[in-house]
C-alpha cells in the first residue's frame, strides 16, 4: 500500500504512540560502568581526557559502587592502576594486587548483590613497557610473546576469580588465552565463573584516552601484532568463533560506535550474550563536543548508546553509565 493510505507519521504523531512501538530499549540494568582503581585512600584523581572519570582508591570506588547500586546499573568493570609495574607485570595477579583488594571490599558491600562485578583480565596496566603480554626485545625490534603470555593472563583471571570477581573479562587479544582461563579456573575449583570474552577488539586510536586513565600507553612500538586490523570484519568473526569453541560464555565487542557493522555481523551470527565497550575515545570525543556546546549532551549521549544496542549488543560497557540511567 503507498502514500496516501500509508503514512507512516501516523505512528510518530505523540511521544505516547512513539513509547509504544519503539523498537529499541535502554535501560539501565543493560549498562556497565569501569571503575580504575588506584592506591591510597580518599583519591578521586580526574582524567584530564575524560571528563567525570577519576582514578580512585578503594574507599572511594565504595562510594561509587553504592551510587551505581542505586541507578539499577547491571555492572562494574574493575581495572587496576598499581603504584609499581615490573617487566612481566605481576601485580596482575598478585594476592594483594590493586584490583584483588578492590574486588573483596566491594564483594564486602550490599550494594554490590545487585551488580555483576567483572574484572579485566590483562597486562598492559602492570607491565613497565605497557604491552598487553611478555615483551622479548630482539635488538632494535621486539615481539610480545604469545605462549607465555597467555599462562600469566590465566593465572590473573584465577586471582582475580579467587579475590571475588563475577567474571573475568579478557581483553589481550593472545590466541588461546580463552581456553587456557578456562582450564585454570576450572582446575582452581571456579568452574561457575564466566567468562566474557573480548572476542573481536580492533587496535584503535580511540582507546588514547584510556592509555592516560590506567597509565597503560606501550612505552615502544604499538598493538597491532595483537588487535585486530580495523579493516577486517571476517577477520573479527573467525576470533569470535575461535574464543566460542575454547569456552567463552559471553562476548564483548569493541570498539563500538565506529564498529557498528562488526557488532551487527556478529549478532546474526552468534548466539551468545553479547556487549559492547563504547570505549574511552568515543567518550572523550561527545565530552569535546559538549564544552563546546556543539552537541546537546543528554540527547546524544543517550542516541549514542542506542545505535550501540540496536546494532544488536545486549549490554553496553560505557563511561556514561550513571549519566544515562539518571536519565532512563
Ligand atoms: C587493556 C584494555 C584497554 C581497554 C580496555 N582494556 C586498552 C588497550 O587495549 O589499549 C580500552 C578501554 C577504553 O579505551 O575505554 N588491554
């Protein structure tokens, strides 16, 4: 049927008819917000890239677990910022490590009963050069060691699971590190503890941002030996495949906004539950535009993260955690 027994403003004419047939729902329940940990007490250190995020200490990040609570978010995503790195980065998976003493105290709290806590699993924060796994230097040039990276990233995931996390998220990108988490945690005794799998994460200049709030830049060199080209979407469907068959229980897409498609491809394809990380970059760039007062900030911070679940993400990871549920 065409125009005029079809018109499709009809169905736009209140916000009342728009509510009703919306396709595409946010809500805070589907929203996870990181938390960088950092020593000391009563520390709340602002990233100058990243306006409204803060490195903060364990006390601290309490109060920030009690706010998120209250907003019915889903989650938390825990990174650490330790006060001392080394070669091989062994506050990752330390006992007493940033992120493990972060993860009992929050565990500790009621407010935490209604959050999934997860914690990412990687290197780069510990390390003294920055590289998401053990750096061989071969003169002038280096590789970042693939086999025995993977054994120290099993061991953090372990640690982590043991200090209280709900899941462990990777986020490396060391082929077969999936499988050998697997096997560690299960052999630990924590068969019950998830998995979600940074499965398809490209090298983006959009994470610059981040690189400041956990003080994770490569000191030399860059990732691209281990993330992904962004060029490649069937590239990012094989990994995805390969972290599925060695056990992964959810998938985690990143980044997103300029990744759209990727999630899209992998929705229709995968059945998992699946996230999307709309990364610091993407944060940092709305937040430009904002003191500018070139965008309006509710509208487009809430419009970004639809396009994120319509694209087909389940739950989003996003610095605009709290902000958006405020407003859903
Ligand atoms: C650790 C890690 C990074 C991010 C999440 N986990 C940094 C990186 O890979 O360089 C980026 C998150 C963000 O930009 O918000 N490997």
């Amino acid at each position: 049927m065409n125009f005029p027994a079809t018109r499709l403003r009809r169905l736009r004419s209140s916000a009342a008819l728009r509510s009703l047939v919306r396709e595409t729902r946010l809500e805070p329940s589907a929203l996870i917000y990181p938390l960088f940990l950092c020593e000391g007490s009563r520390v709340r250190r602002e990233i100058s890239s990243m306006p409204g995020v803060f490195n903060l200490s364990i006390d601290e990040a309490l109060k920030e677990v009690e706010a998120c609570s209250a907003l019915g978010l889903g989650g938390l995503l825990l990174f650490g910022v330790p006060a001392e790195k080394d070669e091989q980065g062994s506050g990752a998976w330390a006992e007493d490590g940033i992120v493990q003493r972060g993860l009992r105290a929050i565990k500790n709290t009621s407010a935490a009963k209604s959050l999934v806590v997860m914690a990412d699993v990687c290197l780069c924060e510990y390390t003294s050069h920055g590289h998401c796994g053990v750096v061989n230097r071969q003169g002038e040039s280096f590789v970042v060691d693939n086999d025995p990276s993977v054994a120290l990233l099993a061991a953090t995931a372990v640690s982590l699971a043991q200090a209280g996390a709900d899941v462990v998220a990777p986020s490396d990108m060391m082929d077969g590190r999936v499988g050998a988490i697997r096997s560690a945690l299960d052999e630990a005794g924590k068969t019950h503890t998830p998995i979600l799998s940074y499965a398809s994460k490209f090298a983006s200049a959009f994470y610059g941002p981040f690189r400041e709030a956990a003080a994770s830049a490569p000191q030399f060199g860059d990732r691209r030996t281990y993330q992904m080209d962004g060029a490649n979407l069937r590239e990012a469907m094989r990994e995805i495949e390969q972290d599925i068959a060695e056990g992964a229980d959810m998938l985690l897409m990143k980044p997103a906004m300029p990744y759209l498609d990727v999630i899209r491809e992998a929705r229709s394809r995968f059945d998992l539950p699946m996230g999307a990380y709309q990364v610091s970059g993407e944060y940092s760039m709305l937040h430009a535009a904002f003191q500018r007062a070139w965008l309006e900030p509710e509208r487009a911070m809430l419009e970004s993260l639809l396009s994120i679940r319509r694209a087909g993400a389940d739950f989003i990871v996003t610095y605009f955690a709290k902000d958006a549920a405020k407003l859903l």
